[in-house]
C-alpha cells in the first residue's frame, strides 16, 4: 500500500470578487402630492371680482351710448308735450315739420329721435332715395296721429351737430306706451341706432 504523502495541499476554487453596487448618494425626491380640485363654489367665489368688473365695464359701455337704452325716470328730463300737424320741411313748411326719418323740426329746433337710424334724403343712390321717401313719410304719419312726450337723457341731451336727442312716445287711453324707435323699426325701415358707425343703403 503507498504512503499517503502529508505534504500535499487540497486544491481549492479561486476566489471570486463580487463588485461593488454604486451608492446613490442623491437625497430621495419628496413624494408628489396632487392638487385638490376646485369646486364650483371656490371657482365662483375666486372669479366673482373679475366678473363684478367685465359687468361694471359693460354697464359703462351701454350708459355711454345714446340710444342703448330708455333710462330711468330720474335720468330723464321732464316729458315735454308736443301736439300739432306736421307738414314736410322745405319752401312754405309750417312750424312743425319732418325732414326725414329720423329728424324733425318744432320751430327753430331740429330734434333727433333717439334709438334709430334711416335712410338719408341726401341721397347715395336711387335705393336709398325710396328707402329715405319711404321714412320719412313713416315718421310724419306717426307724429301727425296725436300728441305725444319727449325726453332726454340729462346727461346727453344734444348730439354733436347740436340737435336735440329725444326720446319719444305716445302713451294712449289703456295706459300703454308706443315708443317711436321701435314703431319706426317694425313699419318704418329704420334699423336700430346706438351711436358710431353707420352702415349704408346701397
């Protein structure tokens, strides 16, 4: 039998080096949280200024235009009572007289309907001549049914070529009234008229 040598080393594995993990030296990012939404109450309450301030805006905008709208009593001259027979203006007209759809005169005073706009009788072309006769004999029809009120606007009451801008109504036996403006609208070929530009009739 051989001799088991002692001087003989086993054989082992050679020892394998396991690489390092890379540290993530960055701090953790915090944690996200989402924004609650809003309610519609919060939403209302967060707008209401600005919508306070586009309606106060609006409001201005509407006052400051002459024919926007009928003011109040307190914003309105006294009614002044005008009855008489009114003729067309011209050679021999009389004292009350329509020079055309929109304008009118009472001895020297030239007074403006306010509300609307009509063809003029300086004319631009033969469609805007008709549609001027047409107006203006609407307008002395109106006027010559019986007695009606004018009023101003105290804060407006002439227009920049110095006629007199009225508001003007009859208000008959059932205590109704019949705003000129609007009859010339609906029978008269008036459009309606809030100051500015002026469309044409060609």
């Amino acid at each position: 039998m051989a001799r088991k040598r002692d001087n003989v080393l086993p054989f082992r594995k050679p020892f394998k080096t396991v690489p390092l993990r890379r540290v993530n030296k960055r701090p953790p990012k915090p944690p996200k949280f989402s924004r609650p939404h809003k309610t519609w109450r919060q939403a209302w309450y967060e707008t209401r200024p600005l919508v306070l301030l586009i309606g106060l805006a609006t409001m201005c905008a509407i006052a400051a235009m002459p024919g926007a709208y009928e003011p109040p009593g307190f914003l309105q001259s006294e009614p002044e009572r005008i009855a008489g027979s009114f003729t067309r203006c011209g050679k021999g007209r009389g004292y009350y007289c329509v020079i055309d759809g929109d304008t009118f005169r009472i001895g020297e005073r030239k007074v403006r309907v306010v509300g609307i706009d009509t063809a003029e009788i300086d004319a631009q072309c033969p469609a805007e001549a008709e549609q001027a006769e047409l107006s203006t004999a609407a307008l002395q029809y109106w006027l010559n049914r019986g007695g009606f009120i004018m009023t101003a606007r105290i804060d407006e009451p002439n227009d920049r070529y110095g006629r007199e801008l009225r508001i003007i109504k009859r208000i008959d036996s059932d205590n109704r009234e019949d705003p000129l403006a609007n009859w010339m609208q609906a029978n008269g070929g008036a459009r309606g008229y809030l100051g500015g530009w002026r469309g044409g009739w060609c």
